[in-house]
C-alpha cells in the first residue's frame, strides 16, 4: 500500500511539469493554477528586465557608469524584495500568497524595466530626456 502511495505520488511529480504546459493561464480554475500563473507572469518580465538591463549595460559602456548600474540594481532588488513581503504581509501563511507577492514582483519588475528602457532612450537622443 505504501508503494503505491510512493509511485503515485512521483508519478503526479513528473505530470507536474507537462500539466503546466497545458495550464491556460488566461483562466486559471484553481488557487495552485492561479499561483502557478502567477510566478509565469513574474519570470517573463524578470527575463525582459534581464535584456533590457543588458542592453543598458552595453550601451552604457564606461565601466565606471556599469558599477554604479550594479549598486543600483542590487539596491532596487532589495527594494523589490521588501516592498512585496510589506504588501503581502497580510496573505502570509494562507494559499494566495504566492500568487500576490509574485504578482507585486511582476509588477515591480515591469515597472524597471520601464525605467531601464528610458534610459535606452536617452542614451540614443539625450534632447528627449531634458539632456
């Protein structure tokens, strides 16, 4: 009987990832779908804000203007980090919390990008920025 508790419960382990892909995130039915969701929506705009970081890294050029990118970057995920266990404290311990706090980085993480992108902006045509 123990076994078989054990091999279905690896089983449900590996359809994990292929139940994943068939999730539809647009309707997510379940609270684990809706977390799920959720951290897909944050990764997506953690990889945009990884490209969007490296083209300001490239565009930048001067190394010492890339150290003080770092400093702030680390800073910013500081920020990000604290700021989403502030606003998620009230959900901590229950089944939604994930699903807030990935949906407060999501948001975060959207926002610097926005902010990263303008920089791009400005290093192409400075008079756009008041430069």
């Amino acid at each position: 009987m123990l076994r078989t508790i054990i091999v279905a419960g690896a089983l449900a382990l590996l359809a994990g990832p292929a139940m994943a892909d068939d999730l539809n995130c647009k309707n997510p039915q379940d609270q684990q779908s809706m977390n799920f969701c959720a951290e897909k929506d944050y990764q997506a705009a953690d990889k945009k804000l990884n490209a969007v970081y490296k083209d300001v890294v490239t565009a930048l050029g001067d190394d010492s203007y890339v150290i003080k990118l770092k400093t702030a970057e680390r800073a910013w995920m500081t920020f990000r980090d604290a700021q989403c266990t502030f606003e998620t404290a009230e959900n901590e311990g229950g089944s939604i919390h994930p699903m807030v706090y990935s949906g407060c980085e999501a948001r975060l993480t959207n926002e610097r990008t926005k902010a990263l992108q303008s920089y791009l902006t400005c290093f192409k045509d400075a008079a756009k920025c008041g430069g």
